[in-house]
C-alpha cells in the first residue's frame, strides 16, 4: 500500500508543510516552472540578500564616517558626541522647552551633556547630514497604504 511505502519518509514533514508542498507544486506546474528554474531563483534571491547586506553595511559605515566628520565632538574627549531626543517620553523629561540633548559616550565618565532647543531634524539640517533612510521609510509607508486601501477595496466589493 502506498501510505505504508511512503510513510517511513515522508513522515519527517508536518500535514502543513506537505499541504504548502502540494499548494506550490500544483502552482508550479500550472505556471511551468521547474525544479531547475527555482534552485536558480533561490540562489539569486540568498545572493541578493547578501548584496543587500554588504551594501547597508557601506551606508552605516559611510554615516559612522559622516558622522564622525560633521558631527559635535565632546571639548573634553574629543570623541563624537551622541545626539538624542529629549522632552519626548517619561524618562528623558528635562524641562525647559528643551528638544535634544549631545552627550559624550565616553566609558570612563565624561558626563559632558549639552541641551538644545532644535530638533533632531533641524541638527541635521544645520549640520548637513542627510536622515538615514528617510526616502526609504516613506516608500515602505507608501506601499503599505497602498496595500491597505487595496484590501479594503476588495472587501466593499465582497
Ligand atoms: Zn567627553
């Protein structure tokens, strides 16, 4: 009997991941795709996820680099300064109509802090440093309503 000869070894995958297997075999075959075709369409999608990792890897670089160039330095370190929000949740409330504050990393204790009134966006404007991904985000959030008013389509339709 066939469940008998195949049980043995097929019984390593769930009833889910057999039912997804069959779902994409039949779609497979509906759109004729082969085996061969999907090994090389997940060797290009691991190498271009590997792209796109060395990639962001160079653009944090890049920003550290930048960062380091155009960022405050600490007057007693000398070392980059970190800039963060101040004013904004229960724990960083500092009064004063105060936005951001640059303090110094330093391990040993520098305890250098500078408290400012522009926004983290009006330093990097005056600084001349572009927001990290910033393009990137609103594509995402874009695309996300874009999906969102989509659905809502089908559902008025159903
Ligand atoms: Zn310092």
């Amino acid at each position: 009997m066939l469940v008998a000869r195949i049980e043995e070894k097929i019984k390593v995958f769930s009833l889910k991941m057999i039912q997804d297997f069959v779902t994409m075999l039949e779609h497979f075959e509906i759109n004729d795709i082969e085996l061969e075709d999907i090994k090389t369409y997940k060797t290009f999608k691991i190498e271009q996820a590997e792209r796109n990792y060395q990639k962001d890897m160079q653009r944090s670089i890049n920003r550290q680099k930048e960062w380091m160039l155009k960022g405050k330095k600490c007057p007693h370190c000398k070392i980059a300064l970190i800039l963060a929000e101040v004013n904004t949740l229960p724990g960083n409330q500092v009064g004063g109509g105060l936005k951001t504050q640059w303090f110094c990393p330093d391990q040993t204790g520098c305890g250098y802090v500078n408290y400012s009134t522009l926004s983290i966006n009006q330093w990097m404007k005056r600084l001349k440093i572009k927001m990290f991904d910033n393009g990137k985000k609103q594509k995402i959030k874009n695309q996300r309503a874009k999906v969102t008013a989509d659905c809502q389509k089908v559902k008025k339709r159903n």
